[in-house]
C-alpha cells in the first residue's frame, strides 16, 4: 500500500510510544532486547505478549525510519539543481502490497467472522485497535465449550503487508497449556521445518516444543490456531465408575448361625470394620438355640 508522510509519522510516532514503554518497563534498549530476542534467549513463555508487541513495533519503527529517509532523500532530489522552493504537497512512497497479504478492511472481516466461521467458539473479545493507518493490534480472548480459552496478540503491519510478531497462548482455567510464537530458536534441528514459527507444549507438565507448519508471517493464522484448539477442546473421557465386586454369598455354619463377609479394616484382621457407604449394612444374627432343661433339684412342693 502507499504511504503518505503523515502516514510514516503517524507510525512512527505510535511505534516509539509503544517501544519506549517496554524499554521502561525492562530497562532495555529495544535494539538490545530484539537481539536478544532474535538469538531465542527469551522464549520463556512468561512474558509472550510483551515480547510480541515489543518485537513487532520495533519492526515497525525501523521499517517506517527507513520509509521516512526514502521519501526525505525523494525531496532533496527534486529540489536539486533548482531554487529551493519547499512544495507543500504532501509527498507519498509508492510500495506494493504484501505477497497475498488481505488489506486492513479484509483482515478486519476475517476477525469478526470467526465464530460463524467456527460455531464451536462460545465467546469471542476479538478486536482490531487501531495503531495507524497501516497498523494494528489485535488483541483479546476466544472461548471454547470445555473451558479452553485461546489468547491472541498481533503486531500488524498492512504497507509492509505481513505480520511483525505474535503470541497465541492457550488456558484452561488457570492452568496454560502452551502457546504459539515465532521467536527464533537455532539450537533444535526439530524446529527447522517452518522457522522460527513453534509450539510449546505444556501439557505433559514438561515443556516441549514443536514446529508449527501452518502459521506464516504472511497469511493469517488464526484458522489454523482455532483447527488445533478444536482437537484440544475434545471433552475428556467420562470418569470410569468404579467396579464393585459382587458381595460373597451368605454362608451358614455348621451351628445354625449366618456367616456374613466382613471386609478387612486397616490392619487387615477383619473387625472393627465400618462399611462402605455404598454398601448396605447387614447385621450379623445368631439362629435360635434350644432352651435346655434347669438341671438343678428342686424341692417337692408342698400341697398341706
């Protein structure tokens, strides 16, 4: 797309306003932290969405810095070999749209037709802010039916038609799952296939990454960043209800009286067992015994 100066300024002007709150923020210059950034010695995951923003604007800034001195040395030629009359007309930088890139206004679209486009998303604060004319932020939450929330952050860049830097990180409850980001990282063989786009994956409890063939600086991602939530979001197995062993037959003893199981306490030994809640509670009953004659003498009974 073209730019107009104000354009270059505008951009400019938001860029460093928003690299200098980071460099405030970290005491770091923003040419320090991007080549830190670039060698992968930040992908810690804590701090995703500020590495993203910060790394994306400092992009933009150096991006419209270069655009600013194009058109400025485009003035000084025309001026050359003339008197110098400054032309009020607002000169403009001729640039090409990104390869494929969609413009803001499509991009836009694409945002806000996520959940018909995905009826499984229950909830969506998906937004575009507007950092200039030719970029943007977006930012905000898709919700999911089992509790799985996806949380985005991109650095947009429509005149250089691509994505800067983004963060896609993904929560249940309180608990994070893992999350997509495109910091470099050289020293795992594994991640080459679609650098230095990965995932890490956090769901073993040990964090690992993997290559993320489907995102791209150039297209947008959150297609194939929703098709993964989906196959995370499947509803966990119902709990297995636990198996109850049939109870053992009531038995009778040679006495007459009814054996009934007992299951072992704690110490194993048989007594002193209460029962389990789900079992019912049978009281343990002796048969009747014969009631056998008094063998003590009794005197004869006087009938005077």
């Amino acid at each position: 797309m073209d730019l107009t100066l104000t354009q270059v300024l505008d951009d400019l002007r938001t860029a460093d306003e928003i690299v200098r709150r980071f460099e405030r923020r970290y005491w770091l210059s923003s040419a320090d932290f991007f080549a830190l950034y670039q060698q992968g010695l930040l992908d810690d995951g804590e701090r995703t969405e500020d590495y993203a923003l910060w790394a994306g604007f400092h992009l933009i800034n150096v991006d419209r810095e270069a655009a600013l001195s194009a058109l400025s040395g485009q003035r000084v030629r025309q001026l050359r070999g003339q008197t110098l009359a400054l032309d009020p007309r607002e000169p403009v930088l001729k640039a090409g749209p990104g390869a494929g890139f969609l413009s803001r206004a499509e991009y836009e679209t694409v945002i806000g037709a996520l959940p018909m486009a995905f009826p499984a998303i229950t909830k969506s604060s998906l937004r575009m802010r507007n950092s200039g004319a030719p970029t943007a932020i977006v930012d905000g939450e898709l919700f999911f039916p089992s509790g799985l929330r996806l949380r985005v952050i991109e650095a947009l860049d429509f005149k250089a038609g691509r994505l800067q830097a983004y963060a896609y990180t993904l929560w249940r409850g309180e608990a994070k799952q893992g999350w997509f980001d495109s910091t470099p990282i050289t020293s795992e063989p594994h991640l080459a296939e679609n650098f230095p786009h990965h995932y890490h994956d956090l769901s073993t409890g040990l964090e690992q990454r993997a290559s993320a063939p489907a995102l791209s600086f150039t297209h947008p991602n959150l297609p194939a960043v929703i098709n993964f939530c989906l196959l995370l979001d499947q509803p966990p197995a119902p709990a297995q209800l636990p198996v109850v062993a049939a109870p053992a037959p009531v038995s009778k003893t040679t006495t007459g009286s009814l054996h009934l199981p007992v299951a072992a306490n704690a110490h194993g030994n048989g007594h002193n067992h209460a029962p389990a809640l789900d079992q019912d509670v049978i009281v343990e009953q002796e048969a009747p015994q014969p009631i056998a004659p008094d063998p003590t003498p009794r005197p004869p009974a006087d009938h005077g």
